[in-house]
C-alpha cells in the first residue's frame, strides 16, 4: 500500500485493492490468545530495574506459543493486548514484541500498574504494528520500575488469511 498511483486504469486498480486492505484492517474476525479462561499468559521483567530482561518466547502456563496459531505462512497482526493483573502497585512497566531470530520490533507498549492504573481495571492497549510473517516465533521483553516484575496479559488478534 502507498507509493504513488497512476490516475489511468492502473491507478483505479491499485486505489480499490488499497481500499479493500484498509477495509480488511478494520474488519475481520480477532482471536485472542490464551483461548481458554483456565490458560494465563503471564510476562517477566527484567532482573535488573528499569532495563528489559532477556528475549522470552510469548506462551501461554500450558506452553502453547502465540506463534502456534500460525497456520503456515500466513501473517499474524496483533492488534491489542490487555493488561489483566500487574504484580506491582502504582509503577511502570514496557513491554516491547517481537518476531524472528533477529527480534524484529512490532510494537512497545507502556502501562502503569495496580491501584493507580492509567487504564481501566483490565487495561486493553489497542496499537496496529506491523504484521509478524507466518512460521516466526513471537517474543517479548519487558521492564520495570521493579526488577522480576510480572503481568499478566491476553493478546488479540487476527490472521491474513
């Protein structure tokens, strides 16, 4: 999508396919992962304060990953993530994803946990990164004002199938 456009039939052609792209981001079935409400996908910070721990692998308590939903190479867009429970009152947490060996950015988010939070009791973060392709592994890395900090989280999404 983007770049210049003719204005013969060529550029007709590409203003409706880029039209029904738009349409589809706004319009589509979602799935959220977990799938099931006795599932928890629960992030770690960092064992050091205010500095992102380690690449870790985005699963849920059972060990299914979010790459798992992935069906072939079809791309994935994550659309929102919710931020449930945060273990710590009242301090800042980020949270950066990512997919494939070189840990490809999609998306950072920022919230502030417990009492004080910025969001509502179940916080939904919504953003529109970039699709991940098909067959990646889907990673996160977070940090804290806390070191060890946890969040327990679900993220929405859906498909380009």
């Amino acid at each position: 999508m983007g770049g210049k456009v003719g204005t013969g039939i060529h550029g007709i052609k590409q203003i409706r396919e880029d039209t029904e792209a738009t349409l589809y981001e706004l319009e589509h079935a979602s799935h959220v992962f977990p799938d099931n409400t006795a599932k928890t996908c629960v992030l770690i910070a960092g064992a050091v304060v205010d500095t992102y721990g380690a690449w870790t692998v985005i699963m849920d308590n059972l060990g299914a990953t979010l790459g798992d939903v992935i069906i072939g190479d079809t791309p994935l867009h994550i659309t929102a993530m919710a931020v449930e429970d945060a273990s710590i009152i009242s301090k800042r947490y980020m949270i950066q994803l990512s997919y494939g060996d070189a840990y490809t950015i999609l998306n950072t988010i920022r919230f502030q946990g417990g009492d004080q939070q910025k969001l509502p009791a179940v916080g939904i973060e919504r953003f529109r990164p970039l699709s991940s392709p098909g067959g990646e592994i889907l990673y996160y890395r977070m940090m804290c004002e806390t070191a060890l900090a946890t969040a327990n989280v679900h993220f929405r999404y859906h498909t380009h199938s």
